[in-house]
C-alpha cells in the first residue's frame, strides 16, 4: 500500500467529487441519511467525527472498488 500524503487534510466534499459520488450517493453506501454528509461535507477528513470517518473512510480511498473481481 502506498502513503497517501494529504488525505486526511482534504475536505470531504473534495475526496467525495474526486469518487465521482453525489452526496446522496455516499450516503446510501454507508446507510446513513444524506443530511449527514451535507453537515460534513465541508471539514476535513481529520476532523469528521470517528463513527463516521471509519465508514466513509474506505469508500472515499476506494477500496471498495478494489474487491471487484474483473480487475
């Protein structure tokens, strides 16, 4: 795995439009209400409240797109 220098320091909004998903979108993969994602979409990914950041986490590196089987 390799460092990635200056994720947490990124906003959530920035990691999120970098995936390619609208607020509503990362709100359905982690199940929570999109409401949620608008109240954190401007802080920094170092500054989400930890339930949270744990979920939003691997999807915002996309390490859900590395279990694919195709790849």
């Amino acid at each position: 795995m390799f460092w990635r220098w200056g994720f947490s320091k990124k906003t959530v909004k920035e990691l999120r439009k970098n995936r390619g998903l609208t607020a509503r979108e990362l709100a359905a993969k982690i199940r929570v209400n999109p409401a949620r994602i608008n109240r954190i979409d401007h802080l920094k990914l170092k500054e989400v409240p930890e339930p949270l950041k744990s979920k939003i986490t691997p999807i915002l590196r996309g390490d859900d797109i590395d279990k694919i089987p195709w790849l």
